[in-house]
C-alpha cells in the first residue's frame, strides 16, 4: 500500500511539474515567436563641450558700429536635465537554443532630448532669468537587434542579459525643429542628425504565465556618435559632441 502511495505521489509531481513547464503557452517549444512592448524612456545627452564654450556667443552685423553683435554672455554651465518619454513596439523572438535567442523589436518611441544653458548674466531678451531650456522633440522609429543570452528555466522563471545595437530614425526633426524662418538668435533649436547608430545592455526577467510569457527589462543605449547637427548657432556652438544616453524600462509580452 505504501508502496503505491509513493507511486501516486510521485506521478502527480511529474504532472504538476510537467504543466508547470507548459506554462507561457507552450512558448519555449516555439523556433520563432512575436509579441509586443510597452517602454517607459529616459533620455539625456553625454556631452563634450569645446575648449572654448564659456565664451559669449557672437554674430556678424554690418550694420553695428563694431561689425558684430554679442547675442549671449558667458557661459557658466551646460547640461543636460533627463527627459522622460514612452514607446510602443512588436518583438520578434528566434530561439537558436535553449539559452540562446536572436530578437528584434521594431519599435515607435516618443522621447525629448533637452539642454540646460546658464550663463553669467541674464539673458538678453529675458532679464529674469539667466538660463536657457532647448527642448529637441523626436518621434523615433528604433529598429533594434540583439542577443539575449538565457539561464535554464526555473519552473516559471528565467534571467537573461541582453546585447546589441539599435538603428533610429527620427520621423519628425526636420519638420519640429527647423531653423529655416527663425530669426531671432536665442529662439533657434538645438538640431539633432536625423539618424544614428547605438549600441546597447541589458538584463531582464522571463516570468511565465498560464498563457502567456511576460518580460520586465531594464536597458541602457547609447549612440555611437554625435548626434546634434552644428548649423553654428549659439546653442550648438559650445558643444564638441553630445551623444545620446538612452535608459528604457520595457514589458514584454509574447
């Protein structure tokens, strides 16, 4: 009797365990799987600034005595304020081995990019305040590929750290943030190239469900090169490079 009690047990911790793996609808058994995302944003700029970039911005003008017209006063600090932003994706998710998957997430990410500009003084077209906000808006289509490399699964649960590079292209710059009918200096924006390339890290989590699989991931990105476009204003002048810094907070669903 003990003995078959012992057999009944047993089979049921293998069915219980049997099912339990079957959990996320059976996902894990699939070579090519899709999904979606939701993303939260963070952006910000990694500046290098010009040996320079304190000095006073100045334009030609043939109309003043001296031949020149100073638009700005020192400056005394530039940086750049996080900016939060969200987006909304698909994922495409090829399972080369049991630990190792090739994936790609085509992606629509709505994110502002901001500089902080304080000078000496107060600015002179706006005597209370001696700080100037440039906001560059950016609706971005991010095309990003990578390698997520996986642990064993644990009942419902899978770590994995994820690398790659990420492709974006700016569908809005041009048309938000041209400088083509501004006249006045301290009214220009701070332009951004309409594409680049980033490379990207990551770590998340693999939390399996009835029927589904959810993924929470934190990922950092960040450009491979400069990404502000030097037209010679008084806000792109001070700037050597800025690369872009992306945190993203992702869900994903599959």
């Amino acid at each position: 009797m003990k003995i078959k009690l012992t057999l009944l047990i047993c089979l049921l911790f293998v069915f219980g365990a049997t099912k339990a793996q079957n959990w996320g609808g059976g996902i894990d058994d699939d070579k090519l799987s899709f999904g979606f995302t939701f993303q939260y944003v963070a952006a910000e700029y990694k500046i290098l600034k010009k040996q320079n970039w304190r000095q006073p911005f100045i334009i030609a003008d043939p109309s003043s005595a001296t031949g020149y017209r100073q638009i700005t006063d020192s400056l005394t600090a530039v940086s750049s304020p996080v900016s939060p932003g969200f987006g909304i994706g698909f994922v495409v998710n090829s399972q080369l081995n049991n630990n190792l998957d090739l994936r790609f997430t085509p992606t629509l990410v709505f994110s502002d990019r901001k500089m902080l500009y304080a000078y000496n003084k107060p600015l002179m077209n706006d005597a209370s305040t001696n700080e100037k906000l440039k906001t560059t808006k950016a609706t971005m289509i991010e095309l990003p590929i990578g390698i997520k490399v996986k642990s064993d699964r644990l009942m419902n649960f899978r770590a994995y750290m994820l690398g790659g590079f990420k492709y974006s292209i700016d569908m809005a710059s041009s048309k938000k943030n041209s400088n083509a009918n501004v006249t006045d200096e301290m009214e220009k924006n701070l332009r951004n190239n309409r594409s680049y390339l980033s490379y990207e890290a990551g770590i998340g989590f693999d939390l399996y469900f009835e029927w589904f699989k959810m993924s929470p991931e934190f990922k950092l990105s960040y450009s491979l090169k400069d990404v502000v476009k030097h037209e010679g204003n008084a806000f792109d002048s001070p700037i050597e490079k800025a690369k872009l810094r992306h945190f993203t907070f992702s869900l994903f669903f599959q």
